[in-house]
C-alpha cells in the first residue's frame, strides 16, 4: 500500500496533505504520529506522521466498473482473477457486450486504462499492478484471431516478397502481430504513421 510520511505543524495538517496527494477519502487512510516535538513554549511546534491507504485497490477497480455500468444502466457479471500482481476481470453484460467493447475496441481500451488508474492509485513501486479488462472474452478470441492473421499473412510475405499493410488495428492489437512474428527469419513487421491512421507494414527480410 502507497504510504507516505509528513513532517508538519499538527496532525490536521498531515491528513489534508494525505487526502490530496492520495486522491482518497481519509476513512480509507491510517494516520500514525512517529514523532512530535512540542518546541520552545509551543513555537516550532512538529509533529512527524505516516500516512498509508489501507484500502483493497483492486476491490476499488471492481467497483469502479460497477459504477460504469450501473451508470450505463447496463447488468453484467464481473469475473475477477488475481496472479502475483496480474489482475484480470472479464465483463459478461449479453447484449450490450458489443457497446463495452467499442468500434476497434476503442471502449474496452479506455475501460482499461481508468480501472488500471483506479486500481494504481493505491499502489506503489513492486506492488503496482498490471490490469487486463476483457469483455465477453473478447480479447482472448481477438488476441487468437490476430494471430492467426500474422501467421497467413507472414507466410505470404515470405513467399511473394510483397509488402502487406494492415491499417484499422490499434496499439494494443499491432503489438499482437508484432510479437508473433519477431521471431521470423524472412520477414520483419514495423508500423508507420500518426494515431488513429498509424499503419503496421509486414515486409521481407533480406
């Protein structure tokens, strides 16, 4: 949990400073005096304080999605899996799946970077998390389907020595294409261009 430790003239103090740098309500923070100095007749008065969150961040994630989707008027079931400091919850909302998701994903990859937000806030240096927000299981097909795509069209580089470009793919999905095929000893991926018309070229390697 994120701590920090104040050197301040009264405890008021140190919890208006841990509110504010922590971004969180002072019921989610635990306040300890390690030291006070009372001064000469009560002047240079100090107190020393260590202020830590003791809330569960990503119990915080979790809510925050509810909070999406009751806003959205939308039911769903989170599923929340944790490994180490992996944490990964899969959205099931039925119908309205499609409408998480986005056009190019461009919905689920914002859902992601504000509960990864959510959650890090909480957290620092070795106890940051890294936060996989799915839909549906979307984004195992996805990552499969990619794939499967890299290694067609790999294989078609490798044998007409033409250039393919692949555009309509996001960061997150070119990096798909790009780790599958690293490892290839006749063709080489590298992308060009500007977001959202950024553009991933499969070329040969000569």
């Amino acid at each position: 949990m994120r701590s920090k430790v104040y050197e301040v003239k009264n405890i008021e103090e140190a919890k208006q400073l841990a509110v504010k740098e922590f971004n969180a309500s002072l019921d989610d923070i635990q306040i300890e005096v390690l030291k006070e100095s009372k001064g000469f007749l009560g002047i240079g008065a100090k107190v020393e304080v260590k202020a830590t969150l003791t809330v569960d961040g990503i119990e915080k994630g979790k809510k925050y999605i509810q909070m999406i989707l009751d806003n959205n008027h939308i039911e769903g079931f989170i599923e929340k899996k944790i490994r180490d400091n992996n944490v990964e919850f899969n959205i099931d909302a039925g119908e309205f799946n499609g409408y998480l998701i986005g056009k190019n994903s461009r919905n689920l990859i914002a859902l992601q970077t504000l509960v990864s937000t959510v959650i890090n806030n909480y957290y620092e240096g070795d106890e940051l998390k890294t936060v996989l927000v799915d839909v549906g299981g979307y984004k195992k097909k996805r990552v499969k389907s990619l794939e499967n795509m890299a290694v067609e069209y790999g294989k078609q580089v490798a044998r007409t020595k033409q250039v393919i470009k692949l555009d309509s793919l996001n960061a997150y999905e070119r990096k798909i294409i790009h780790n599958k095929l690293s490892s290839w000893k006749d063709v080489q991926t590298h992308s060009e261009g500007e977001e959202p018309n950024r553009v991933l070229i499969i070329e040969p390697k000569f």
